[in-house]
C-alpha cells in the first residue's frame, strides 16, 4: 500500500513537472514572437522615419533651389507649400521681388555692368530706339518694369538679353559649338584688319578641354605684302571679345611679301543641366542607397 501511495505521488510529480515545462515552453514561446515583432516594428518605424527625413530634406532641397534661382518669390516658411506653387508664374514676377537670387544678379547687376556694355553693339534694330541710338541700360529697365502682363514681360527680359551686357555672353563663350559663327566672327576680325582672306575654315575637331568647357582648332594663313596687315590680324584676334588662344605662330619672308601662318583655339562651353539626384532609402542603413 505504502508503495503505491510514492508511486502515485510521484507520477503526479512528473505531470507537474511536464506541465511547468510545457508552460515554460509556451511562455517562452510568446516571449520570442512577442520580441520578434517588436524589433520588426521597431525597424519599420526607423525605416518609415529615414523615408519622411529623406522626403523632407529633397523637399528642402528643391525649394531651396527655386528660391535661390529667383523662379519664385519667397516663401513664407522655410519650403514652399503647394497653393505657393500653384500661385508662381515666373514671367509675371518683378526683377525686384526676387531680391539676393540669381535672376535678379543676372538681371540687374550683369546686364547693367558698364564695362560689357562698352562692347559694340551690332546695328540691331530691335536695339536703337526712336533716337536712334541704341538702349541704355536703364531705357530696358523702364520697358521690363512697364510691362502689366506676362507676355510684355516676356519681351521685355528678351530685349534685355538682345540689347544689354548679357549679348556679349554668348558672343565671348557660345552655348554650342556653331562653326558658321566662329567663322564670322574670323571674317569680321579679317575686314577689320583691312585683309580679305581667299579662304576661311576651322582645321581639326572637337576637344573636351575640361568639363562643359570644348575647343576649335583653327589654322590662321594669311598672305600679304604688308607686315603692318599681319600684326592687325593678330591684334584683332586678341581683342576680340571671342577667345582664340594663338598656339604657335610662324611669320616667313617669302619675296617681297609676308606669310603668316598660325594654330589657334576657340572655345565654347556645353549647356549646363541641372543635375537630379535620387536617393534610395532601404532597411539596411549602412547600405548605400544615393545614385545620380
């Protein structure tokens, strides 16, 4: 009897012990999902939260950028909202509301500057006024701020462009490579040099000297019987508001008259883009995620 009185005891023992291990089990169980969700949630929250920091700061970066170019007045806070937006239209904004950007330093304090505009201008008759004189400076100003609708506004700013300091820009550095106009420009330097050339034509290719920046190879023959022609040509070329960097120059004596041969290079600059960077967020944060 005593026998089956431990026996009993101790199977009932042993279920108690299976079932506080079963329990042990369980709970340990629904502690390890319960931890698994919460580090998972917890790497979804950081993740969402590097989305929305990311979105932000492209968010920052754009109305930075549109505030800075002067497309846009100012806007309230520190980005632009979306009624903002909606209310901008660059051809209808003042030159004066746009204070500190760069329209309004290409506008006014470009476009003005005294120096380029003793540049000759080419007789444009969109640029000589009922005088009969070319625009001043403050002549187009008058015409810009006059205007009452976008599209006088409009033709106003390209009248600006055509007729004050800012036409000596592309003349002095083209936004293409325009081979006919590099030869013009020659052919101009030619006839104020008094010397009719039999021929013109650029010799070579394209160059990528440095970024955006390209070059012309030229070859520069010019015969004559006068030293005095030579050394205009090349004065001319000198002054030109165009670059031609003279490489090498070669004069020979060849009987009663004078040979000049010389290597040059003109330049011009590829238009500039404004560089759009996406930017990749993942679960990794130590993962690289930015490309161009």
């Amino acid at each position: 009897m005593a026998k089956e009185v431990a026996l009993s005891k101790r199977i009932k023992i042993s279920q108690a012990q299976q079932y506080m291990i079963l329990a042990v089990l369980g709970a340990s169980l629904v502690v390890g999902v319960c931890l698994a969700v919460t580090f998972h949630f917890i790497n979804l929250i950081e993740f969402n939260a590097r989305v929305i920091i990311a979105k932000d700061q492209a968010i920052v970066a754009y109305s930075d950028t549109i505030k800075n170019v002067g497309v846009c007045k100012k806007p309230k806070g520190e980005v632009y909202s979306q009624d903002e937006l909606k209310a901008c239209h660059p051809g209808s904004i003042e030159i004066e509301e746009v204070p500190g950007t760069l329209r309004n330093k290409i506008m006014n304090d470009l476009a003005a500057n005294p120096s380029i505009n003793r540049v000759e201008k080419s007789d444009e008759s969109e640029c000589i006024s009922d005088e009969g004189v070319a625009y001043t400076y403050e002549q187009l100003n008058e015409k810009y701020n006059a205007a009452d609708n976008e599209d006088d506004m409009k033709k106003a700013t390209d009248l600006i462009k055509k007729c004050s300091a800012l036409r000596v820009i592309p003349d002095a550095l083209p936004a293409h490579e325009n081979q006919e106009a590099l030869l013009a420009s020659l052919n101009k330097i030619f006839k104020v040099s008094n010397w009719e050339p039999e021929a013109i034509s650029p010799s070579g290719s394209e160059v990528n000297v440095v970024e955006n920046l390209n070059s012309i190879a030229v070859n520069l023959s010019v015969e004559t019987d006068d030293a005095e022609v030579a050394y205009r040509v090349l004065n001319n070329m000198e002054r030109s508001i165009r670059e031609f960097d003279v490489q090498s120059a070669k004069i020979e004596a060849r009987g009663g008259g004078l040979n000049l041969a010389a290597q040059a290079t003109a330049y011009w600059v590829s238009p500039s883009e404004l560089l759009e960077v996406q930017k990749v967020v993942k679960v990794d944060p130590n993962e690289k995620g930015t490309k161009k």
